[in-house]
C-alpha cells in the first residue's frame, strides 16, 4: 500500500511514496552487499572528505531541512533548526572518526606461551548495516546510524520512520551531491510490519541498529538471527531537583525538557522529583512558565509545542492523563487536546503506578513529586524499569556521586536535566531501555569487527 505522509499540523498531504515489500527489500540490500567491496577498500580519507562535504551541503540547505522536518514531524521550527545544526555536527564526526579507526598492539609474551610473537588487532567493517529509524528526529537520528557505517567502511540500508521518511531522501540527496558512490546508501521507505520486518529478517545484513519501542526491540531480537544488534529503546526520564539548585536555570531547563518536540524524545523529562521545602516556589514558576508556552503551527518561529505525529498518539496519551486524574492525580493546567494537538499537561499527586509515572509517555505530560530527604527521592528516580538517562540538580558532590553509583542508568546528567545530550558521547541505555551505544565513535566500535594478527617470530 502506498506511504501518504502529511503535514502533521494541517494534515495536507505532502508527498505519496511506494511500500517496499520483500522483494524491493531484498533488491536494496543486495545492492549495498554488491557496493561493499568497493566501499570497505575506499581509503578513510576519502570516505571523510564525502562525509563531510555530505555535512556542508545539508548545512547549505538548513531553512529546507528544517521547514520539512516541522511539517513532516510537527516539530516546532526552533527545535528542527537545532536538529538540522546538531546533524551537521554528527555528520561531521563521523567524517573525523573515519581517519581514526585504529587497533593496538596486544603485548603476547604476557603469556609464557606467547613468547617470541607479535600481536596487533585492527578494526574492519561488517558488510552490510539494517537501520530503522524514528519519526522524532527524522535527521539526527538518522545521522547517528549513516554516519559511523559510512565511516567504518560498511553500507547500509535504511528504514526511516513511516511518518517521516521525506527528511532521509533529502538527506541521501546531499549525499549523492557529494560524490557517495550507488548502493553504499539504500533507503527503502514502509512500515515496519512489513519493510522493517524484511529487513530484519533478510540473512544478509551483518547488524541492526534500531531506535524505537521496547516491544518491538524485543521483536527484532527474536527474528533477527545470528547478527550484531544495537537497540536504543524508550525512557520514563526522571530528574531530581534538591533545595541547593538554581532554581533560575532548573525551571525553564525542566520546562523545556518536558514539552519540547510535545515530549517525543526518549529523554524527555517525566518524572519530576522536587524536594518538599522548595516544591511551592519550584511549582508556581514551573505551571506558569508551562502556561507561556505558544502551541501552534510549528512553522512559527515562536512556537513552542507543535503537533503530536497522530491523532492516536495525542489520544493515547490524553486517555492517560485523564486515567490518571481519575485516580486521584491533579492537574495544574488546563486538559486540552484538539486532534493531533496536546496541550501541555502538569500533574501532581500521581503515584508510582499510574501509566502517566511508570510507563513512557512519549508525550507533553509531567508529573511533579515531591520528596522529604536525598534519600527518598534517589530512590524515586532510581525506581524505573528502564535506565537510559536520568538528571540530578545539586552543589553537593557527594550527593551527585551517590547518584552517579545508585542509577543503573547510560547517562546521569548532573545539574541539568534527563534530556541532554550532545553527539559525539556515548548514548544508550540499560535494562528496558536498550542494549549498545550510539555517538558517533562508539557507534563505529559497535559497526566494525576486531581482527588480530599474531605473528611467530620463530
């Protein structure tokens, strides 16, 4: 059946694309396995310099990137402008990483059988890389997965997101501008019960990336065989707010951390854990700065929260709010939804059980807890089934570090919130939350083989 994708605020349709099914699959992936040999054997400076002409020229088009990615995700244009600059920087790691892709020497004679021999490894491409993408960072995201296997030498064939697939065609535009050779780069574009399902399952492919749900990561790891897979999954992002914080940067950093992109980011803040002697003041200029919020059309340039990506998800998510409501929570703003559109919603009096604290939300909804000592509230943020990434606010070092080592999560993010991250550090999760890492270099480690060489001397 064919793709319709639609401006996610006045749901136009913008563009109809072909679904590929199995047989379009397999053609794309045996394309990139045909362009494997050529590309793997492509000295690393000159896979860099189309990395990184691939970056100027998506830099070169950043008011087009930007305007599609606000209409095809309902991103609001301030947060597609930063998604276009933060993937100009990935891309142009990925070029950097690729001139530093290096082994080291192994010292054999720490062996006694190891005497009179040499060892050294090096690092080599896999073949071919499935990636599947989201619909919330329909460029970034991307980025993350093309840019280290361009890098490392691999080809890859990618799924992006359903709902937001036009952002990758321009994307793979840019790169063939900049000279990527045929196959090294496939996209195929449907849904993920059927064109990511081929995909996974193809034999082919040596690894999968995949950013997504728990469910359906949980699917993948079942289907797809004896190959490499990287999952970056979802979060009930929780930050911890202590009465040392400067509550002038931690109320609009929280603000922001919770309605940006209408909560569609898998570091989203959700649970917001306040320390009961500042909560009154944290929570009258937390619901006030909520409430200056522009809600609109997310080509406004001073729009704030634009569209959800369906009227199902923004149903889903009104229908957990008003479960959690039902069941004693109170809401400190107005329940609005107008189809795709959910206003910003702040709960309090929620408790560790409803939908809206224990499962991912992905969505513009917070709840506010408070909490009597440190102690307490470490052990609120620490209780989640998944652990990617979590923010402490404090002065007290000890505190930080006691975080630090009670958090089973990838990332602690101290005086700041869940929601940072720059792209060139590493980023995944643990538990529900995922298995590997992104950024861009530790990504490649992921996307390349070990290779030793042991020479007898003998």
């Amino acid at each position: 059946m064919p793709l319709e994708v639609h401006d996610k605020f006045t749901g136009d349709l913008i563009q109809t694309l072909p679904e590929a099914e199995a047989e379009q699959v397999d053609a794309a992936v045996r394309r990139a396995a045909a362009a494997f040999d050529a590309w793997s054997a492509t000295p690393a400076h000159r896979r860099a310099a189309i990395l990184l002409a691939a970056a100027q020229r998506i830099a070169a088009r950043s008011d087009e990137f930007t305007a599609l990615i606000a209409r095809e995700a309902g991103k609001a244009w301030k947060y597609s402008a930063g998604e276009v600059a933060r993937s100009v920087e990935t891309f142009t790691f990925a070029g950097e990483e690729a001139k530093r892709i290096h082994g080291e020497t192994v010292p054999m004679d720490a062996s006694a059988f190891g005497e009179k021999r040499v060892g050294f490894y090096l690092r080599s491409p896999l073949g071919v890389v499935a990636a599947i993408t989201p619909f919330n960072f329909p460029l970034n995201l991307v980025a993350h997965k093309v840019g280290p296997a361009l890098a490392a030498g691999n080809t890859l064939v990618l799924k992006p997101a359903e709902e937001t697939p036009l952002t990758a065609i321009l994307m793979a535009d840019c790169f063939r501008d900049a000279g990527l050779p045929d196959g090294v780069l496939e996209l195929v574009h449907g849904r993920g019960e059927v064109t990511g399902e081929a995909l996974v399952r193809h034999p082919t492919p040596a690894k999968i990336s995949f950013t997504g749900s728990p469910p359906v990561g949980a699917h993948i790891l079942s289907v797809a065989g004896l190959k490499r897979v990287t999952l970056e999954l979802g979060n009930n992002s929780g930050t911890l707010v202590e009465p040392d914080a400067n509550l002038d940067l931690a109320v609009p950093r929280t603000v922001m951390s919770a309605f940006a992109n209408s909560g569609q980011v898998c570091i989203s803040l959700q649970r917001l854990y306040v320390h009961e002697s500042i909560a009154k003041t944290f929570i009258d200029r937390f619901v006030a700065a909520t409430r200056a919020l522009k809600v609109g059309n997310p080509l406004d340039r001073d729009c704030d929260v634009g569209p959800m990506i369906s009227d199902e998800a923004a149903e889903r998510a009104d229908s957990w709010i008003q479960e959690a409501i039902a069941e004693g929570a109170t809401p400190l703003v107005e329940r609005r939804r107008e189809g795709r559109m959910l206003w910003p919603m702040v709960l309090t009096n929620t408790r560790p059980e409803m939908k809206v604290m224990c499962r991912e939300a992905f969505a513009p909804l917070v709840s506010i807890v408070t909490y009597r000592d440190f102690d307490q509230g470490l052990s609120m943020l620490a209780d989640s089934p998944y652990g990617l990434q979590a923010g402490i606010y404090t002065k007290d070092l000890q505190k930080a570090f006691k975080a630090v080592a009670k958090l089973d999560v990838g990332g602690v993010m101290v005086n700041d919130t869940s929601i940072f991250r720059v792209d060139q550090m590493p980023y995944g999760g643990n538990r529900m939350s995922g298995i590997g890492r992104e950024g861009v270099r530790f990504a490649i480690e992921e996307m390349t083989n070990l290779k030793l060489v042991c020479f007898n001397l003998e």
